[in-house]
C-alpha cells in the first residue's frame, strides 16, 4: 500500500492515519518501525470500510466507550481499531498477513 507522510508539528496527537497520509509531529517519527505500523494498520482499515464509514465507526465505537468508561484514555484505548492496531504494532509482518476486517475481533 502506498502511503504519504505529512510533518505536522502541532499535531495534537502523535501521529494519525488519515488515508493515503500517515501526520506525524517530526521528520524523526519516519524511522519508528512500530509507529509506522501502527498507522499502516489504520489505513488498512480504513481502505477496507472505503474511508468514511472508517471514521464514523471509529467515533460510534469511542462514543459507546466513553459512557460507559467515563474516561477519555479508557474510551480510546478500547475503541476496536486501536485495539488490534496496538495489539500488533510490533508484529512488523502483520500487515502481510492480516485478514480483512480483523478489527471486528476486537469488539467487546
């Protein structure tokens, strides 16, 4: 998959898959094998729901996660995207083994 790096420095996170683009704070973050999969798997899963419902079941799965942790970090960290994202960043290999729609695993 091709992607693009975008050097944003006032990036409010630490970097963001927004397809084709993965934002990053600095040029240094291009070399974090982990955090460029990280991201990477974010793209993958936004191709395969075709970008905007990617977001929009992003922001449904965080809403659902905020009432019912009542805690920001809570609710991202158990949003299902970030979950399979986190699970396997360091698996640099997954992307070449990954089935589609692998974030529904992490439902829960």
């Amino acid at each position: 998959m091709r992607f693009w790096f975008i050097i944003l420095p006032k990036l409010s996170a630490n970097a963001m898959a927004i397809f084709p683009f993965i934002l990053l704070k600095n040029t240094a973050q291009k070399r974090d094998s982990v955090l460029i999969n990280h991201e990477q798997i974010h793209l993958q899963q936004q191709l395969e729901l075709l970008v905007l419902p990617f977001y929009l079941l992003y922001l449904l799965n965080y809403c659902i996660n905020l009432i019912k942790y009542r805690n920001h970090y809570q609710a991202y960290f158990n949003i299902s995207f970030e979950k399979e994202a986190y699970h396997f960043e360091k698996d640099l290999n997954y992307l070449s083994e990954r089935q589609w729609y692998s974030w529904i695993k992490f439902l829960r």
